[in-house]
C-alpha cells in the first residue's frame, strides 16, 4: 500500500481512480480495464484483418495516408523456413571438387551453439561452497521481473 495517496485516469472514461480506494474497488477497476483490453485487441485484429483484406486486393502493402503517414504489412507470400540441421547435413555431402565448398555450407547454415544454465546443476554447484560457488555466483545477475496480478471474478 502506498503512503502517498494517488489518483489516477482511466484513459478512455476519464474516471478517477484514488489508489487509496478500498480492495472491491480496486479489483473492480483493474478487472474492467482487463475486459477492455480484450475488447481493444479484439477490435483492433478485425481491423487488421479489413486492412489486409485491402491491401491483398490491391497487391499493394504500403498504403500513404495524405497527413497520416503510412500503413505497412507483409505480403502474403509464405516464408520458407528449412530444417537447419538436416539441410547442413545434406549440403556436406555436395562438398567437394565437383560440388560446392564448405564455406558455401557455412554461409548456408549457420552453426549457433548456445548454453542454457539450469538451475538444478546450479544449485547443486553453490551448495559445493568455496571456489565452485564463487565461481558460479560471479557470472549470476540478479533480475527484477515484470510481476502482474490476476483478477479471478467468482
């Protein structure tokens, strides 16, 4: 609880919120503005829609609006995703000299190692003490996150 009292405005009623109210109103406030936000995202993707519609017909992408500015999206055209590591495989086999270069592999597919901390292994590590801890304690970074609160309406 705040010790300052605040008010704020609810964007689109303009109603006055104190921070102060009591926990009904407050729950109220933020399940309503939770509805609106579902109504908005709802409104908003039917327009999306009607705008792609209209561009798709015009095979047009960017629309300029005269003292708006511009509308943009992709074409409809897929995207061609492949399977990396089955392609890499595939192409090292066509390496040689009547075929194509390993480095012509390499511009194709991309080797990304990556690794990924697990808490277990962690926690595990840090109980060692000493070196080890230390060791693992050095490279963590302390990270506030976003935290949101349901409103569950019985």
């Amino acid at each position: 609880m705040s010790t300052d009292v605040v008010t704020i405005r609810i964007p689109l009623t303009g109603e006055q919120l104190s921070l102060d109210a009591p926990d009904a109103d407050l729950a109220l406030a933020l399940d309503s503005i939770r509805t609106l936000e579902g109504q908005l995202r709802d409104v908003k993707s039917a327009i999306s829609r009607e705008w792609l519609a209209r561009m798709d017909a015009s095979a047009a992408w960017t629309v300029h609006i005269a003292g708006f500015g511009k509308i943009v999206a992709p074409s409809p055209k897929p995207t061609i995703e492949y399977d990396g590591p089955g392609l890499r495989e595939a192409l090292l086999d066509l390496v040689g000299p009547d075929g194509i270069t390993i480095a012509a592999v390499d511009a194709a597919v991309e080797t990304v190692v990556t690794y990924e901390p697990r808490a277990r292994g962690i926690t595990a590590l840090l109980r060692l003490g000493g070196r080890v801890a230390a060791t693992v304690a050095a490279f963590g970074t302390e990270v506030e996150k976003t935290r949101y609160v349901a409103v569950k309406r019985s």
